[in-house]
C-alpha cells in the first residue's frame, strides 16, 4: 500500500512511482495487488493507493487506524513529509506521527512490513527548507524504534530535483517518479520471497514516431537455436480498449511459449491514454510490427510464414484485423499466418462496439465483416456472459470463417465475463484452461510439439 500524499498519488501534470513500481513487481515474477481506497489513472487503467494530495503527515496520521482496518497491507510504502511550512517549524510534531502512524499498523498486524522513506527535497524554498531536518530525524527515528518490520528507505539520496522534478520543483517528472520506484523495488527484494521466475525480454524499437518517441517489442527468445533454423513466432497485443494497456500483460504467455520453442512477442502500440490517438493509429502499428519481424526475421530466426497473431480484447481486435483486413493492395506484407483471439472485439459495424469513426468505416477495421478464404486459421476464446463480446457474434464469426471453409476453433467458457481472467490477479484454474486449449490449437497447426 503506497501512503502519503500527491507525491504518492500522481496528478495530471505531473508522474508518481506506483505505475513503474508495479512494472518492475510485474516482470520480476511477483504475485501481488496495490491496496487502497483512492485510485491514480496509469497507462493500465488505475492503482490504489493511499495517497492524498494537499494533506500533512499528521492527516494521515488521524485516519491511518480506520484505513489499515479495511486495506490490511502486507507492506507499507509510507513516504510523507511535504505540505508543511518551514517558519511552522513541523519537524518534531511530524516525527511524533509517524512514529503513531507505525504503531498502530503494528497493533492491527504485527508482521507488516513498512518502508519509511527519507522524502524527496525539494527546491520550493523557504516553503519546505525544513526537508533536510526532517530526512535526518527520520533516520534516527527508524534507528530507535530497531524493528527488522520497519525499515529506511533513502528517496532523498540521488534524486535531484532539477533533473527528476517538475516545473514546481516538488512532484515527479517522469524520470523522478522512476527513479522512486527504483528505490522502493531494491528496498522490496529485501523482504519478498525470491520469485519463480523473472521475465528478461529483449526490448527493441520498431517504430519511431512524430513526436520523437519509440514504440517497442519486447522479445522472448526461444533458448538452443541451432544453426540457421527458423522458428514459428506468436506476437501479442494488449487489451484495453485501445485506451488503456500494456504489453507486459502477456509476459507470462511469451515466456511460456518461447519455452515451447517459439519466438514470442509482446508489442506495444499507440493508446489513446498516451498518445491521443484511435483505433487506426492502433491498427497502423500493429501492421508494421508484422513488417518489423518479417523484415528483421533472419535476426531473429522468424519463420516469416509462421507468425500467429494473438490479443485479447482491443487487441484481439488488433489480432484479428491483421487476418482479414485488405487493402486495395493486399496484405502487403502484414498478414499473420494464425489468429489466436482471446475475447477479441471483432464486431466493429453499426451494431456493433468500437468507436463511431470505426462504426461509420468498418470495412477498414471490423474483422467480423471482412473474413474471406485468405483468412488464416482462428482459435476463439469467449465467455458466455461477455457483455462486450456476445455469444451471439462470436458463433456469427465462426460461421462466417465456415463458409469461407477456414477453421475456426470457437470455445466458450460457461459463465466467464470480459476478461475470461484477469491477468493482474491471482491466476486461477481458467488461466490453465486457455492456455490448454491454445496449446492443441498451435500443436494442431504444427507452431509447437
């Protein structure tokens, strides 16, 4: 549970560390959740968290005994300590709080961890010339309370407020917010139980775009190539309704396949969230990912007429468009091979979901109506209560692929919603299922043994 205040929370002009705090938990193999009544939008949506703007440390103070009650962390990340005035003197009646704040948690759960953190400076003086002080007693307070369960989290050290702060000199830029969860993740390792495994992908540019900025695969890479020997490859988009997302959703896939042998894929794409950007743009990038890896496939040992697309949701929106969509040219070079569609939106008509523009032009992004014989093979995975993608459209889809005479694997999970799971909580007996079903599929179509 991050505790504090803005700094903690994040804002809409500037960045806070809970986001690439859980990407490094994420692809260090950590099963774990962010706790919290408030939430902060991030490119996956939203966090909880504890953090609340404008409020002192002694505010938290007030409410930490009903908030712990309801959001029993295991771990407390408690960085607080701006919102003060220094003519206020704050220091010592600031210690006083937090050395209430810890007691109280330990007296609901005396096996919590908590991380006081030492705060970040700042350079909005005289206002918070009182940070030094404070860093200092907080050190010295950790020291005397001599609990293994509370420990100093140094976020002062390093972090340079001209290089890591906003322009109000006080919140996190991009690199600062980084740079925090970086601290926080070596002071985390500390006290989590080694992880089974830790994902290492080879993240690679594939697209530079108008604004300076890269787009990136992230490439798992089958272990024992031998020779010249070319391998089926599976490249992943990312859910979220081409809002939200992030290709780190299907780390566990890519490694498990590249396991298998394959070369697995997990690609980025514009979303509207950061980029400001629709469901074109998404498709646009998801074209030239299947260009990149045919034109880098010798790199990378790629069987360039083995590439199975997948996705789920938005992106198996995205997966499904490169297996049917044409232009007036063609494929041209972007046509995946195989489509593993997990809860894929693929009905972007009239009378369908998506966007207007993409209702008003669906035959340019809508796979439901523009299946043909070219078509590659389909596994299509849904639930029956999907109330975004309905029974009803996906048996449609498969009917469509029939008379194209194309095999179309349909499989419904009884009572599974939209997602059939969610990657972001404990994985149950459903996740093991899908990844069954997908196994036979890509065994039936020679991608694995």
């Amino acid at each position: 549970m991050g505790l504090g205040d803005s700094i903690t929370e994040g804002g809409d002009s500037f960045s806070c560390y809970l986001y690439p705090l859980w990407e490094k938990l994420f692809t260090a193999g950590y099963a774990f959740d962010f706790i919290g009544p408030r939430e902060s939008a991030c490119r996956i949506g939203s966090l909880n968290h504890c953090g609340f703007s404008g409020q002192t440390v002694e505010f938290l103070e007030s409410k930490i005994d009903s908030l712990y009650r309801l959001y029993p962390a295991d771990i407390v990340l408690l960085h607080a300590g701006h919102n003060h005035f220094a003519e206020e003197k704050p220091v010592p009646k600031m210690i006083a709080s937090y050395k209430s704040i810890i007691h109280k948690i330990q007296i609901i759960n005396p096996q919590v961890y908590i991380l006081m953190a030492q705060v970040i400076p700042s350079k909005k003086l005289p206002k918070y010339a009182y940070i030094p002080e404070l860093n200092e007693q907080i050190e010295k307070m950790v020291n005397e309370l001599g609990s293994d369960r509370v420990r100093l989290v140094n976020q002062a050290e390093g972090f340079d407020w001209e290089r890591h702060t906003v322009i109000d000199k006080v919140h996190p830029n991009k690199a600062g917010a980084e740079r925090m969860a970086t601290v926080w993740m070596s002071a985390l390792v500390q006290i989590l139980l080694p992880s089974e495994i830790t994902y290492r992908p080879e993240i690679v540019s594939y697209k530079r775009l108008s604004n300076g900025e890269s787009l990136h695969l992230h490439i798992f890479k089958p272990e024992n190539l031998s020779g010249q020997e070319s391998r089926p490859t599976i490249v992943y988009f990312f859910g979220g309704g081409w809002t939200h997302g992030t290709p780190i959703q299907f780390y566990r896939e890519c490694a498990y396949y590249a396991s298998k042998g394959m070369v697995a894929v997990a690609a980025d794409y514009q979303i509207a969230s950061l980029h400001h950007t629709t469901p074109f743009e998404s498709f646009d990038d998801a074209k030239d990912v299947i260009r990149w890896l045919r034109s880098h496939a010798s790199e990378y040992r790629i069987d360039p007429e083995r590439i199975a697309a997948s996705g789920a949701s938005a992106g198996g929106q995205l997966a499904a468009a490169l297996g049917t969509i044409e232009e007036e040219t063609g494929f041209i070079n972007y046509k995946s091979n195989l489509l593993v569609l997990y809860y894929p939106v693929v009905d972007n008509g009239p009378e369908g979901y998506g966007t207007e523009d993409m209702k008003k032009q669906y035959h340019k992004i809508s796979p439901l109506h523009t299946i043909s014989k070219r078509t590659p093979p389909v596994f299509f995975a849904v639930g029956t209560e999907d109330p975004i993608v309905s029974v009803k459209t996906a048996e449609l889809f498969k009917q469509k692929m029939t008379d194209n005479e194309v095999d179309c694997e349909l499989h419904l999970f009884e009572g599974a919603g939209h997602p059939i799971f969610y990657y972001r909580k404990a994985l149950d007996e459903t996740f093991y299922k899908v990844r069954q079903l997908t196994d036979a599929f890509l065994i039936k179509h020679g991608y694995i043994r």
